[in-house]
C-alpha cells in the first residue's frame, strides 16, 4: 500500500516538532498566552498541516504561532524567518506571468508554490499584522496576495519593512528577483 506522500515519517514529524516546539518557545512575543501542549496536540491531530509545516521549514520559512482564532479555534502559523524565505525566492508571482515571460524565465512562481505546499500566501492586512510583531523583510521583499484589479493589469503586490515602516509595492507580475520571496500563513 502506497503511503499518503503529504505525510511524515514518525521520525520526522518527531523532529519537525522539537523544531517548532524550541522556536515556540524562544519567542513567546509571538504568541503570549498561547500553551504549547495545546497547539502540539492540535498539530497532531491534522498530519496533513504538519507536512506543510515542514514544506515551510524546508524552504527556510521558519513558521512560527502568531495567533489563535477564538472563532475557528485554529492556531495561526507564519513564516517568522527574518527575510523572506530563501527557499522561495527568484520566483515571479503566478503562472500566468511566469508563462509570459519569452526569456529568462524563473524556475516557478509564488501562487503554485504555496498551493502546492498548501499554504496561503498573505493578505496585505496579514502582512501589516506580521510586521505589527518584530520587522521583517528589512533587506528583502515578499510577495503578496494582489486585488484581481491590479493583477488584471499586469501587477502584483509585495511588501518589505524599510525606516521604521511597512511599505507595499507594485511591479510587474512577471518580474522576478533574489531577494524576493514569499511568506506562508497556515490555519491548524
């Protein structure tokens, strides 16, 4: 029988969460008054999200509790590396533009990324709350989620942390560079 290739070994998803459980821990900033043995029992009931965590940590996203939605009752990962994930730059932003380009084309795009890795690529509004917790992207940049009204004119948004304060951009869709990435958020 063949294992569900979204699913970790035992000896890895062991190791995933000592990783997460140390990180958790050196940065209750974070998260404060959020319980460890909560969100561990929590992410060991969903193995599926366990395995797009360690897709995150993999890329060097370095995804760490930055909330819990009292609604939904899902605690709130994100990429906390302190530039955008290296494992995730030198790509534009969707397939679209990354199939317009005619040379020098990337090797993929953001919005594949993340669904293949079955994370959401942040709102501005998440981004602006990411910033809210430490800086961020202060030497590089991350893509995120565009409005279809820019997007349909060729654009796509990304964000960086520069003299004290967030700054959102726009560039081409199609444009690319190794110093831009993207930053994750997963619900568990």
């Amino acid at each position: 029988m063949k294992k569900n290739q979204k699913e970790l070994s035992e000896e890895k998803q062991h190791e995933l969460l000592n990783t997460l459980k140390e990180r958790f821990e050196k940065n209750s900033h974070r998260h404060e008054n959020l319980d460890w043995n909560d969100v561990e029992t929590r992410l060991k009931n969903n193995r599926e999200k366990l395995w797009s965590l360690n897709e995150m940590e993999s890329t060097d996203g370095e995804p760490d509790v930055i909330a819990y939605d009292e609604v939904t009752g899902e605690y709130i990962f994100c990429d906390c590396s302190k530039e955008s994930p290296k494992g995730r730059r030198k790509v534009c932003y969707d397939r679209e533009a990354l199939e317009a380009r005619k040379k020098y084309k990337p090797e993929n795009n953001a919005i594949d990324m993340a669904n293949d890795m079955g994370i959401e690529m942040l709102t501005e509004e998440q981004y602006r709350e990411l910033q809210k917790l430490e800086p961020f992207d202060t030497k590089s940049s991350s893509w995120i989620q565009t409005p279809g009204t820019v997007r349909n004119l060729g654009g796509a948004l990304f964000g960086d942390y520069r003299y004290g304060q967030v700054f959102i951009y726009h560039n081409g869709a199609d444009s690319y560079y190794g110093v831009r990435g993207f930053r994750g958020l997963l619900r568990v």
